[in-house]
C-alpha cells in the first residue's frame, strides 16, 4: 500500500505562499523514496514564520515558483493517498496556492495523520508531531519539511503496525475514519465515524 506523505512551510499566514515542500513514499515497510525543495512564494516573509522554520528571502531567491515546481509535485500526488499532520492546513496550501496561480486541482485521496493518531494512541497528552515522534523513539529537526513529511510517513507506518489490514478501506474501517478528497472544483475532508455500539472499537 504505498502513500505520499506531505509537509509545507509558509512565508506568512496566506494559505498561498509557502517557501519549502517536502515529500517522502512510503510502503507499511519501508521509504522509497523523498524529495525536498524550496519555493519562492514571490510574497513577503514574517519573522514569526521565519522564526518557526529558519527560510528567509534570500534562501528562496533563486528558488523556483509554486507554479513551476507544480508539475513535479503533481506527478507525486495525482491519483495517490497523500497523508499529512494536520492535513487540513497542508491541503488549504494546495487548493490555495492552485487558486492563486489558476491552476487546476489533481485528483487525490488524503488522510490526516493527526485523526489516525487520536485513534489508535488515544493516551498521548497530546497529537503533536514531535510529541509522536518522541513516544516512538524517532529523532528529527521540526519543521524542516521534508523532516516533518518523513515523520508523518513513519507514524502512518506505525499506525499501520498496530492495525494489520490486507487493504487501505480495511485500515480505515478499524480506525473509524474516511479519506479525504480533492478533486477538480472542490475538496473533502477525512472525517471521524461514530463508532456503532455494535461495532468493536479497536483502541489499544
């Protein structure tokens, strides 16, 4: 079951200027593959984001434009389950910035690492990124993108540890969850299904 697994960084609060992607396949055994590049969001920079992430102006200078690194991007996540943390703010970065440059959407299913997670670790005090990274023992720079994709991807791989399925639908039934969608004109969002009081609930 392979996956692709997405983190973006942003000069500012717009949905439409990130400075950085990084994207990591993955399979429920191992990474194949990853791919990290700067942006130049042709916007301002905030020094809070700048603070958070360390990219400046002057590092993404030379740096391609969304609409030029689109083609790449695209042939990543077109037609593929792209998983995210926090997915609802890195999937806004992709409609947004497609709004922006008048691009047209691809067709992809996404998951959100943040709801997994909820599910099947439900003790953690929380669902933070480095806090999951920690409880499983993994070492990382946070919010350097491709380190965060590469971290989204390994906890995915956990969750998957934990609930063995001989497909995707069947993970997702024992977690409760539905994909997300973006498609041409629109999008929807993973959502968390009531679990029936007939139904085993699967926490650990």
């Amino acid at each position: 079951m392979n996956f692709v697994s997405i983190d973006f960084e942003t000069a500012n609060e717009k949905r439409h200027s990130p400075c950085a992607v990084g994207l990591v396949v993955a399979n429920e055994h191992e990474i194949i593959d990853e791919y990290y590049s700067l942006i130049n969001p042709i916007t301002e920079f905030r020094s809070y984001n700048t603070y958070i992430h360390g990219i400046t102006e002057d590092d993404v200078a030379d740096a391609p434009t969304f609409a030029e690194l689109w083609p790449t991007l695209n042939k990543y996540l077109m037609n593929n389950l792209v998983v995210a943390h926090n997915a609802s703010f890195d999937m806004s970065v992709i409609r947004h910035t497609l709004d922006y440059f008048k691009l047209p959407y691809p067709s992809m299913d996404y998951l959100c690492t943040v709801k997994i997670s909820q599910r099947i670790w439900p003790k953690l005090t929380n669902h933070k990124l480095n806090t999951l990274a920690s409880h499983h023992g993994i070492i990382f720079e946070h919010h350097h993108a491709l380190e965060d994709a590469r971290v989204a991807a390994k906890v995915f791989m956990k969750a998957m540890e934990e609930y063995p399925s001989d497909s995707m639908d069947t993970f997702l039934e024992k977690c409760n969850l539905t994909k997300g969608k973006i498609y041409e004109h629109g999008y929807t969002a993973p959502k968390t299904k009531s679990a029936s009081r007939n139904r085993k609930i699967y926490f650990k």
